[in-house]
C-alpha cells in the first residue's frame, strides 16, 4: 500500500530531528535535509509513523544519544520536541 505524501508529517519530523540536535548539543547542518528526505521517501511505503521512528532512531544514533523506545503512544516525543523548539527559540532571542 502506497501512502499520500503529509506535508505535517514533515514539518513534524523537522521538528523532532531539530530536538534530537538541541538534546546532542550538536549544531544543526545542512545533514538535517538529508533525514527528513529519507523518512519521507521511506513513509511512501512504511507509512510515516514507522518511517518516523525508524529514521529519527538512526538520527539519535549517529548522534550518539541512543535509540529511543519506540512508543504507541506519541505524547512523550510531541512534549518533548515542544520543549526543544521552546528552547531554540528562547535561545535566538536572548541573542
């Protein structure tokens, strides 16, 4: 089964890809691009819940914070990627 493309779910994932940046105390490169074109192409036909975790857990990896337990339940990485773009912005404006 193929999946309709969800702009959200990329906006989404940006999201959680900037988070797992933020958590890495890694600056954001251009490699971020990268990440979502692969979960992206993936979710066409894995659908994007899977595509998600199993790209933004190879993120993680690179970045050597280790994978995250796959959860059902998509409260605990919505809160935290809020907390992570809170903090990136509170951050550009104390500049």
């Amino acid at each position: 089964m193929l999946h309709a493309y969800e702009e959200q779910q990329s906006i989404d994932f940006e999201q959680d890809v900037m988070a797992a940046y933020l958590e890495a105390g890694q600056p954001l490169d251009l490699a971020n691009v990268v990440w979502a074109a692969r979960m992206t192409y993936d979710a066409v036909t894995m659908g994007y819940p899977a595509s998600r975790a199993k790209h933004l857990n190879e993120l993680r990896v690179q970045l050597g914070l280790g994978p995250r337990a796959i959860s059902h339940n998509p409260l605990p990485l919505l809160t935290m990627t809020i907390r992570a773009a809170s903090c990136i912005r509170c951050f550009h404006q104390s500049r």
